[in-house]
C-alpha cells in the first residue's frame, strides 16, 4: 500500500516540472483540395497544357497548313502524345530526384 502512495506523490511532483505545450491542429481540408493546391500538381498541368499545345502546333504546322483543315483524328493523337509529354516529364521518377 505505502508503495503506491510513493508512487502517486511522486508521480505527482515529478510531472508537476513539466510544462507541456498546448498543440493546435489547423484544419487542412480535403484530399482533393490539397492536392489541387500542391506545387507538384500546378506544375503537372502547366507542363500537360504547353505538351498539348506543342503537339498540336506540330500537326498544324506539318499537316494541316496545305490542307485547309484545323482538326481532326491526327490532331487528336498530337494533342494526346503532347499531354502524355507533359505529364511524364513532371511525373517520372528521374524528374523528382529519384534516379
């Protein structure tokens, strides 16, 4: 019995010397909105846009300037193999550091 008394009264005084710090947890919202927010992302759309436009500026440019036409199928599978471009460039392992 006197063993816990001991042990109460000192537990007492020993943690009465600590000053602990009062924590404060700021709300970070959803998933979704962090990751919309994130630099990575940002620049991941940045670099899918401008591969995008450059690819279809490469179809403009080669193939549809004689022909009168501003779109079609070719169009579509530039503007996809820019926006992949663009994707893997920021995404890629070799492009975070990570070779």
């Amino acid at each position: 019995m006197w063993m816990i008394i001991y042990f109460h009264i000192e537990n007492y005084f020993f943690m009465r010397t600590y000053n602990f710090k009062k924590l404060e947890i700021k709300p970070q919202g959803t998933w979704i909105s962090r990751l919309l927010k994130s630099e990575h992302a940002k620049k991941t759309v940045k670099y899918a846009t401008a591969g995008a436009v450059i690819g279809y500026m490469l179809f403009f440019f080669s193939d549809a300037e004689g022909s009168g036409m501003y779109w079609s199928d070719e169009a579509l599978s530039n503007v996809i193999m820019g926006l992949g471009f663009g994707i893997f460039l920021t995404n890629s392992p070799c492009a975070r550091g990570k070779c």
